[in-house]
C-alpha cells in the first residue's frame, strides 16, 4: 500500500512554560515491509537528531523562551507489504535484555495465575498467537479508560485498554515465560476505525541467538501486515514513545494528538 500519514501533536497551558526538553520518536524507519518515500517533521525549534540504543532515530529540541502553545507535526508517505520477521542488526540490543520487565510491564500475581494455561512453552508463533488471542480477550478495547502510565497490572485488573495496555500485558507475560519482547509504536491504516490510527504492538524473539523478531499485534490477534507503519521500538511504551519530554511552568496543560492516514494507492 502507498500510505499518506499526517500527525499533529499540540500542546496548550493555561500558564507559560518557562522551559522544555523535546524528545521525539516520530521518524519510521525504512525496513522489512516499509519504505519511506518522503517524511518530514516540523518542530518549533530546530531539533538535533540521533540514535538511540534501540537504532530509533531520535528528534531533540529544547526551548528556552516561553510559551503557551506548541505544535509538532510529522508528516509523509510510506509504501507498505505484508512483513511480520525482522533481523536485528549485529549492534542492536541483546535480546536477554528484553527479558526484563519495567515498571509498566511488571505482572501481578493475579495475571500470572489467570494466564497461566495460556502462558507460552516455545518461542513459536503459534504459541505466541494463542497467548495474544487470551489478552484479547481479557482486556476489553475501551478508550479513555487508562493512560500512558498505566501499568500492564492495572489494566488486567480493570479487564480493560488500549492497544498500548494490549501490548503492556504481552511484554508482561512473554517475559514471564522468558521469551525476550519488546515495545513497538506506529501507525495502523484502517478506514473503518480511525482510533487506531496511533498503534502499538509487540515484536518476541523467535531466535535468540539469530536475532529474529516477529511481529504480533494484540489488539487484532494477528501478524503485522501492509497496515501496519512502525515508528519505534523500545522496553515499554515511555522508551519508545512518539513524543516526549519535561518541562518547568506550564499548568493546566491540554494535550491534542491528531492522526490522519489515507491510502494513495
């Protein structure tokens, strides 16, 4: 598919921000079933751009003057096909290490037990789809019900979330079975349902000593596909997410995130 993305972040406070740090995840790269015909970010400032330990590359900007208001677009045009295995690249990080859970990833003693017939025994897709079938069932998608702190425990005992709380589970419970698993952030065309333009999903380990990753996403109980548009991977959702940052000053801050995707061919 020939995917045209547009996404709008805008920041408003009732009182000035005195001073912020930017960090921005919002550049896809070009990999297994996705190429990046064009793609370009506006920000208030001129960002420096990086890498960081998971090869995302990263947008950074600071802002000393004060303001109230602040807008971040990112916008461009993707071709996809259907991929769902990725090699690592020899540098990337080890996939031991993503056998560690954060503090959003974390379970409970409550989930383990309630998912323990479903908990996988090989790092086969197999396994892993019935694993993602089991979490879409327990959680019920309901947007507005949690937020990017919410914790993969908190979301299994409210039997609710988004995509992002989906995947929280799925890392909890991967690890759990020492299957290494990681945060994937991006974009999800469907015409039909324009909340979920902003996506999240994970990739498991099906190689250690390979380094082969395939992609699961919860929310549909499905391999990725042309839908999908990866922008980021990382521990949990706060190492991958699209737009970051801290600030001093700035009360009452309301936060708008707008996400357009329209097929071009």
């Amino acid at each position: 598919m020939h995917l045209k993305i547009r996404h709008r972040t805008e920041y408003r406070y009732e009182t000035p921000v005195r001073y912020s740090i930017q960090e921005l995840r919002l550049t896809p790269p070009t990999t297994d079933g996705q190429k990046v015909e064009r793609w370009k970010i506006n920000t208030p400032i001129k960002a420096s751009n990086s890498v960081d330990a998971f090869n995302n590359l990263c947008s950074i900007f600071v802002q000393e003057a004060s303001y109230t208001s602040m807008m971040i677009e990112a916008e461009g045009e993707i071709l996809t096909q259907d991929a769902h295995e990725y090699a690592d690249d020899p540098k990337a990080v080890s996939p031991y290490y993503l056998l560690q859970q954060t503090k959003l990833t974390e379970p409970s003693e409550e989930m383990l037990n309630y998912f323990s017939s479903s908990l996988p025994k090989k790092n086969t897709i197999d396994e892993i789809l019935k694993l993602a079938s089991a979490v879409q069932d327990a959680i019920q998608y309901a947007p507005g019900k949690t937020n990017f702190a919410t914790t993969a425990a908190q979301s299994f005992a409210m039997k609710s979330g988004v995509c992002q709380d989906h995947a929280h589970v799925m890392l909890s419970l991967c690890r759990a079975a020492q299957i290494p698993a990681r945060y994937v952030s991006g974009y999800f065309f469907a015409e039909e349902s324009p909340n979920l333009a902003s996506h999240a999903w994970i990739d498991f380990c099906s190689d250690i000593n390979g380094g082969t990753w395939n992609s699961v996403d919860i929310t549909h109980a499905c391999l990725t596909d042309a839908r999908h548009v990866r922008l980021a991977i990382g521990c949990d959702y706060y190492s991958a997410a699209p737009v970051k940052g801290v600030r001093t000053g700035g009360v009452g801050e309301e936060l708008t995130a707008n996400i357009s995707i329209q097929q071009l061919s």
